[in-house]
C-alpha cells in the first residue's frame, strides 16, 4: 500500500554504516530508505563564547543538501549566498536535540559539531540525521577516550527521532517524500529510550488535528524510535 | 508566585488595540504583559509564484525587533545584512499558522502580509504575534469587502497562540522572560478554536518530559487560548 | 490650506511621550502629526576604536522603518539583507548631529546608541528622530546619573530639527508626505538653542534656488526649532 | 599659510582633462591639486522602472576609490562585500547634482550613468566628480548628437561644486585633506551658473555656526565655482 | 615510496561507481584513492542567455566541499555566505573543460549541470571530479537519448584529468594531499584522447620549472590520461 | 594584420610609468597598447595568520576593473556585493607570481599588497599587472630601503608575464581583446628572467592543441618576455 512495501508504523529499511570518514573523529552514513545523509562529528577544543569559562563543553549542528539530494535539482546554498530558513531550522532542531542527550560538563570545555548532509533526499531527513548524529557523536566520544583527549566518556542517553503523519486518516511512521506531501498532518518526534520526550513538533498541513490523534501519533512515535535505538545498539556495540 | 502577579494557568493582561496604522488594511497592536507587538496586514494583489494561476490566494509572515526591544541591545539584523535563525523559524511559523484558519480559495489571487515587529519583548513574542495577526487579517479582510474588492468574506476560523512551560515541575502558560529562560519544558500551541491543533512544538530545554506532562500542558494551553479567542471576538465585534 | 490645518510656518501637532520602553535607559515616542518614531537610547560600556584610549566617549544611530510605515509596503532591510543608501544617509546625519550638542568627554569612555525606528511615516521622519533623540539621550544620561554611573550631567545644548520646503513659491515648514512629494526645494535644518547651525542641507528637486530663498527658509526654520525646544524642555522638565 | 600655496579663497590648481576614455561615449579626468578624479559617462538605452513610460530619461551617478586613493589603504568594497554609508551618500548627490542642469525629457528614453572613481584623494573628491561629472555628461550628449542618437543637445545648464570650510575663524575653499581634518565647519556646495542654489550640506563638525558665517561661505563658494564654470567652458568650447 | 604504494607514474587506485543518484539524469561516484567526489548531471530544459537564440546547449559544473572532507574541518560556504575564489575557479575550470569535449549544438537548447561534490578530500579534487563528470555526462546524455529527449547522441569525445608535480626533482603523477603539500611544481592537465590538450595549469610552489621539465610532465600526464580514459570506457560500455 | 599594427610575435607598445601615486609606496602606471593598469604597492607592518610567528612576510594582490573599462560598461563590483570568480582567480594568480620571484624572508614580517585597477581594458590585463607589479613592489622595497625600514634589499628575480594565442593557425603574443576573442588557443605565461617558467595556463577555446603547438607559444612567449623584463630593468634603473 505504501511507496516502499511496508505496515503504517514500520520503519523504512534502515542502515547505519559506522566509519566512513577518513578524517573526522566520528562518522556514519545514515539511510532510512533512499534518504541517505552522511553524517560527520568533528572536535575543537575551542568553546563558543556564551560557555567559556564555565567548565561545560559544547555540541552543535550543521545541515546541508547537495543540490540533486532532490528530484529536481535545488540551487546550492554557498551559491546562493545564504542559507534557507529551512536550513537554518533544522540545524538548531539537531543542535538542541544532541544537546539533551549528552552531559555537557563531562564532554570538558571543547565543542563537537555534528555535520549533516544529504547525498540523496527521500522525506525524513532532519529525524535520519538527528538519529545518525547520536551514533556518529558516540563514536567520536569513544575515540576521544582511546586518544586519551577524554579521561571517561561521557555519559549519553540513547536518543533517535522519527517523523510521523496522518495520511487519509491513517497514522504512518517515517514518511517518504510522497506521503510526506499529501499528508494531513506532520510530526516530528525525538525522544531519549524510555518514551522521554525531547522535541515534538507537530503542523496540521490541512486542517487541524485532535488531541487524541495526536496520541496516537505518539504511540506510532515511541514505537518506530524504540526499533532504532535498537539499531543504534548494534552499531555501537559491533 | 510569577513575576507578574497571577495565577499557573492564567494569562498576563492582554490587550489588543485595533487600527493602530494609518496606511496599513488592517493593524493591531498586540499585547500580552510587557510583550508589545505591533502588527500589519498589506494586500498585494500579487502571489507568489507557487500558486500562481492556481486561482487561490497567499497569506505569509516577517517577523523583527526593534534592537532594543530586548533588556540588552540586539544587533539591529538589517545592519548585520541577514535574518537569524531564530527569526526566519518564527516568521515560518506565523505564516504556516495564518494559513491554517483562512481559506486562500475565497480569498482570491492576492497575498496578505502580515508584518509583525516586537517593540518590546518580555517572553512570548511569537504566540502574541499570531494571536494578534489573526484580528490583523480579519480587520484587513473586513476592509476590502467594505472597498468592494471582495464581494464576501473569506470563511476564518477563529486562531490563537500561547506558550506553556514547565517550572520547578509546575505547569505555567504565557511565560514571561524570566519564567521562560528556567523552563524545563517549553512549548508553543497554536490552535483553531474548540481544540483543534494546528501547530505544537514543545522542547525539552533541560533533561525530557513524559506524554502525561505533555497531556497536562495541552489541557492548560487549551483554556489559554479559548480566552484568547473571546478577547479576539470582543474587539473583533466592537 | 495644507493637508493638516495649520498655518505656513506652523508645525503639525507634536508629541513626545518619555519613558515608552521598559528596557532603554531613555525612550521617546515623537510624533509630528501622523509621522511617528519610536527611539530608544541605550549605553554601552564600550568605545569604538578610534576613540578607545581617547577617555571620550561616543555617540551613534542607528535609523529603520517597519515595512507597512509607509503608504506601499516598503521591503524589509532585515530581508533585503542590506541597508539602503537612505537609510545609511540619515543615520550618519542622526549621529553627527547628537554629537553635536553633548560634552563626549564628560560622557566617559562609553557608547550611547540612539535606535530610531518608524513606525509610522508622513514625511519628516529624520527631523522628529533628531527632535526626539535629544530628549531620549537626556533621560538616559539623567538615568546614568541616579544610577551612579555618571557623578555628573554632561553638559547638554538642546537641538532640535525641522524640515522646511518651498512649495508653489511660499516657504512651510515641516512638511508632510503630500507636500514634501510636490516641493520645489526640501531642506533640512538642525541648530542647537541660539539659532546656531548643525547641520544644513538644501537641495533643489525642481530648478534651483536663491541666497535670498535660502534666507527666508532658514527664518522660517529657526522659528520652529524654537517651538521644538521648548516642547523638549517641558518634557524633560516635566 | 596653506598647505598648497594659494589664497585662502583660491581653488587649487584645476585641470578637466577630456576624452581619457577608448570606450565611454564622454570621460575625463579632473584634478583640483592632488584630488584626481576618473569619470565616465555611458549611455544605456534602457531607463529605470520609475520613469519607464513617461518618454523622460535619467541621469545617475556611481562613486567609487581605488584602495591605496587614500593615505593609508582602505579596503576594497568589493571585497568587503558592500559599499559604505559614505560611498552612497556620495553618489546620490552627485546623481541629484546633475539631474538639476540637463532636460531630462531632452534627454529620450535612456539612463546616463556617470562613473566617478576617485584614483587619488586629497580632500573634494565629492566637489571634483560634480565638477569633471557636468563635462563628461555634455560631452557624450555631443558625441549622441554626432552619431544621430540625439537629434538636438538637451539644454545644459553649467554647474559646478566646491568645499568651504571654516578653519580657525577663517573661510576658506576647495579643502585639502589636512585642511578639511581640522575645519570646524564643513560645507559643500553645488550650484547653477548665476549663483543659483542646488545643494547645500554645511556640517559643523567642533561646535555650531551662525547664519552670518554661512552667508560669507556661500559668497566664497560662489566665487569659485563661478571659476569653475570657466575652466569647463574653455575645455567644451576648445 | 609514495603515501600510497605505487611507482612514480602510476595512479593511486581509481574507481567510477555509476548509478550513484535515484534522481539525476546521471551520476557517478569517482575515487583517486582516498579522494571521493559525488557527481550528479542534471539537465534543465533553459539555457543562459548569452545562449539563448542561438540553438545551441549549455554545460556548467558547481563544486563543493563537505565541511569535514578535509583533514581539519573548513567553514561550510553556505553558513559564510559566500564560495572562495578557489571554489569558483574549480568550477570554471570543470565547466570550460567539460564544454570542449561534447557538441553543445547537438545538446540542443538545454543546460546539464555538473553538480562535483567532495565527500573526501586527499588531494586531485579537481581532476577527478572533471575525470568523473565526464562519465555523468555521458551517462545523462544516453538517459535523455533513451526517454526520448535527444534524438541521437551528441558527439562526445573522451576527456579525462591528471595532477603532475615535481617533487624532490622527480615527476609524480595523481599527488595525494601529502605530496601536493611538498611539491615544488604543481600542474593539472586536461587532456581529449589521443594526446590533445583542453587545459594546462602550472605553477612553481618554489622557485620555477624550465620547458624540458614540463615536456617531462606531459609526457607523464599522457600516459595517466590515457589509463583513466580506459577505466571511463569500460564504465560506459559496462 | 593584426588590430595594432605589429608582428605576430611582437607586443603592442609597452609604457610603464612608475610613481604616479602620491600616497602608495610604490606605484606605476602599465600600458600595454590600449590596456592600462594602475598598480600600487601598499606596505602593511602586519602579516597573514597563515604566515605569522616564521618571520616570513608576505605578498598578496587585489585586481579590479573600473566599470566603463571596457567597451559595455559592466557592473560594478562593490554594487553588486561580490567580486566575480574572474576577478578572483585573476588576484590569486597576481599573488602566487610575485611571491615567486621574491625573497619572502628577507621581506621581514610584513605584507606588500599589489592593487592592480584596469582604467581601460583591451586584452591582456592580467599579464600587464604580472608585469607592472613587479616593478611596483620594486620601487616599494627600494622606498623601505632607503627609508630604513629595511636594511638591504631582499633579492628580487626580474619576473613578467605574457598572453600568447593561436588564431587561424598562427601563434600570436600579447592578444588584443578583438584578437583574444576569437583565439582558438588563450595561453598565459609567467615567468622569471632566463625562461623559467612560474606559471602556465593554456585552455583550449575551440577544440584542442598538440604539444607541438604548445612549445611554439612557449617559444614565442619566452621572446616577448624578455623585452619585457628589459622595459622593466630600463624603468628601475633609470
């Protein structure tokens, strides 16, 4: 029924390949379907100036698409001269997002920034890199301690997000790019395990949307983020 | 208890002053406490060129602050020569919101702007501009039928907006500057009158939340803006 | 005879309201009929660098429009992503004339930033913005001095501005929109207390103009600065 | 007594070099002392969307300085990315300036742009681009009229522009750099052959100036620019 | 001897992925070793307008960092607003080479674009994405001739790229960052089949080169050229 | 035969004008035929990060034209807000030819910025200010010498650039913009006293070149190269 053969609250086929970088500290290539991002953690012992001086490190997030990530291809934003509020939305949703799940004392006075880019764009990219980044952030955590750059890791809650829609009345989890354009309304979820709510933001894109839709949308949410927390797992414990 | 005297789930005082422009097809200035937003709605009988040719009609937002509209000078963003992050996300948002209650087909091809510039802010600036946006475009569309160039009133459904937060475990709605930067959780709720969500994005500025405090938020955000949309209606039937 | 009743060499209504913002130092809203700015004065405890070291201090506007000041909505600078050529040209004229009448060496090394935004526009927005800054930077001084940042009052010379137009041969001041749009020649006056110049600056839009001309339009601009400044001091003693 | 030997109501020496252009359909290079202006005039058929329609054409200005123009090297605007406040006021008066002395119905349908790029400073650059800019312009109407693109020159009338300035109690004109550094009044002045006002900008820049001192500012502006008008005779009759 | 085990003129391992992109016209992954480049064709049914009229296409190429494609991470373009120079004159160089090795007329009036985006940097960015691009370009060409689009295949002649440099007196072709860093002469060569030069780039990093030097380096870039136009054509014939 | 009347492989006549700036440390005015460049050399006692703490100085180049350089008048770079990638890859190639021919240590920690402006354009600007700014950044340091701020000369390698073509067939030097146009080979060639080359860049406008055809324009350019470096060694020794 739905564009790739699956149940309304299954996931895509999902794929996180650890290492793909040769440079950065930390490094996944994400895939929820034929949304691909590859996704880069990279360390600086510098802090932005709102927490210098206070001990507490950092963690922030850049987005970007290549310009065919899309059907039809986008103009390239560096040509553009600036970057879309789309842009710009999504990277502090990422930024925030990493933020809530690491113990930024503990992480010491350095900053990680967390880059995300599209190579091929199919719906879902702001919930594949938020979920890719956690991997990609522990990751380089785990090489910073085998450096000797951090005495012990820091501790991190297990974090993943998804995007949930209602199309013709049905609850869907992680929506491709053509149910994601006809759905009545929109959602994106991330969440700590344990059904712990980070970031919820939900748009009625026809209409409006009840309060007890909106629960069932959580219920499909929590269900689809504890599947990739799972995933998350077998990556870091392989 | 907070820092204006009232109750968790009460408002600050709310007053929105119609006609507040000479030039503009409708204004309001908006205000929740000491958060001031003064508010434009222009008709340019162009559209966009997404829905062009598509007989329908556009509704979108700006958003600004005067530098000083804040207790430390901002830098002013035209001198800076680009929109922060934060603006473009929350212009985004009044426009996705404004959409929601209109119907663009009856509007005709012609684009509403509605202009909504912080003159002072104390915690709840983007609620407060679509709440007050909201009257902006009804006193705009009240005008054009009264000018003939409408022959009857687009259908709206009436629209508003409040913030709700978590402090020290309570439940706050309409926090102010100083409640909002000890928030545990911060959320945004637009929604239609009789409950109908249109917009929800909630944030976990500390740690995270569980569904059950977010159905608690909910209810304490619905009563806000069933007495926002009386104080609408009042001024709207003045 | 002129779109507001008032005599050739009259101004249009004038109001200056003290204390409109919670935040500034020193604020004023000035009106000069329909045209009104909102100007807040705010200091800041930094020099900039071709001052640093000098023990001076400094004086700077900045000057903006809110997009539905005008009578066509006017492109946001903020989104433009640069300050027009006006713009820049009246803020300069702003800042120089401020200096003009404060002792910047008893200020100390510090900043005061005049921000004058309009919001609403019917001509003469640069000769209510000097009007009004001179009294926003007095409350702001006067604050500095109950506040112990400042052991004494700098010495201040009131200054006011006015426009003065020829229109069909007869010399107005203060023009509004309509007559500043048909005049022959515009000019702009500033002078402190005592008919002593600050800034002039005449311009022909239509032929030229005669030493003489220019004699009778300096009379008639000296006449209303003296109105100005006695508003300016019944507020400030007020 | 100044720092170019001369009277203290003497211009520098002048030279209007014409025709320094291969490709400009009018160019010359004016000089007062040390001042060395490079001005273009080109023609574009097309004419800005505010006259489009009403058979009028338009005259407009562009100001620019070579990096090392300067005493110390400034930075390039074009790699600064904008051009200053400084820089635009300065092309809008020079494109008023000489809107004020051509018929611009005369003109036909078409945009003169006068390029005026300053390839070496010494106080005046504003005073020298009007000066050279009026000889540019009449050059290319001749050089329009030789190749039939105008059937009759448009009326041109002389116009030219000097500094004044008030150096320790004294009137001076044509100001160099040091002399204009230390004037305590600063006044430019753009005017018609027979004393006839375009422009006036008179600045105090140390305290304030009574309406005397600018009467005997303008009688030695007069004087020169009555000099002026000379020497760009004698180069267009020549 | 050299980073990667291998003689003097020998590539480091090259590899052309086809197929990499669900949604471009065409696209190859294309690696000199540890050098990743991702590069899309897309085809616009526009053309520029210094084109347009004349029947004939148009190939432009963009080129593109990922932030962490580098040893240490680069400012992303996009989030400083503009492309570096050394960006720009990537992209010329890929879009004049690209362009001499296929018949813009047959191409008809339509634009491909070359989006060369850098995955992973380690050197010869610039000659394997024109390397690569050559095969995108074919292969978007065979899709259009397959849905119909072009009627025949324009003629396209193979083209390929090489890096050469001198380091420590001896001739090294293909230099991965490490050698390029160390180099005293530093060439790029673009070459058609059969030993024809498009474009010849070289530069002395230290000191200068003489004419037997660079026929020596030719004579290497021929001989890397021609294997890399092997590997295209076993690709396309695949 | 050609535009200007000379032989093939003859330059058009070459002037180099040296200190025709008041201000800059050095300075020439180059012409080569109807190509005039104006070149200064400014001295900054600063140096780049990448340089600073080796001791080493440095030399970098800005190029610019001005507007009605050329036969169409072309935007002005400062207007539009960026320079072209033209103008960039230009400055950079100024910038890696003088660092070549000169001893950057024993420049001492300074930068030598080349600011070369086009006054009028005609082909070949970019060799012109190659060739003119070595002599520039000669009469700088022979200014620092004989000012004390360097203590002897740092050695200097008599360096000139020139453009070479192949059109209909034959090589030419030193193209004319006619001739540049339509050249079916456009080469430059930089490079130091005794053939030694600094740098090439050779592009195929139509089609391609042999090897063969590529050591013809060597020969050639080497030829006019060294009239060059003897105009050089006249002006500097005069």
């Amino acid at each position: 029924m739905r564009s790739v053969q699956r149940h309304l609250l299954s996931m895509r086929p999902v794929r996180i390949v650890p290492h793909v970088s040769l440079h950065a500290e930390g490094s996944v290539q994400v895939e929820f379907g034929n949304t691909h991002v590859r996704i880069t953690c990279s360390v600086d012992e510098r802090v932005p100036s709102h927490v210098l001086g206070t001990g507490s490190g950092w963690v922030t997030a850049e987005y970007g698409m290549l310009p065919r990530a899309t059907q039809e291809r986008t103009q390239r934003e560096a040509a553009r001269g600036k970057q879309s509020g789309r842009t710009l939305e999504i990277q502090r949703l990422i930024g925030r997002s990493l933020r809530a799940c690491v113990d930024l004392k503990a992480l010491g006075s350095r900053t990680l920034t967390l880059d995300c880019d599209v190579i091929q764009a199919d719906g879902g990219t702001r919930t594949a890199s938020i979920t890719g980044a956690y991997v990609a952030m522990a990751l380089a955590m785990r090489k910073m301690k085998g450096d000797g750059r951090l005495l012990s890791m820091p501790k991190l809650t297990p974090l993943a997000a998804v995007s949930i829609g209602i199309c013709k009345g049905h609850v869907l989890v992680d929506l491709d790019y053509v149910e994601d354009s006809t759905a009545e309304v929109d959602m994106n979820l991330v969440a700590l395990e344990g059904r712990k709510l980070v970031e919820l933001q939900g748009t009625a894109e026809k209409g409006s949307f009840s309060q007890s839709t909106l629960n069932d949308m959580l219920e499909a949410g929590f269900g689809a983020i504890e599947a990739l927390i799972q995933i998350q797992k077998s990556i870091l414990n392989a």
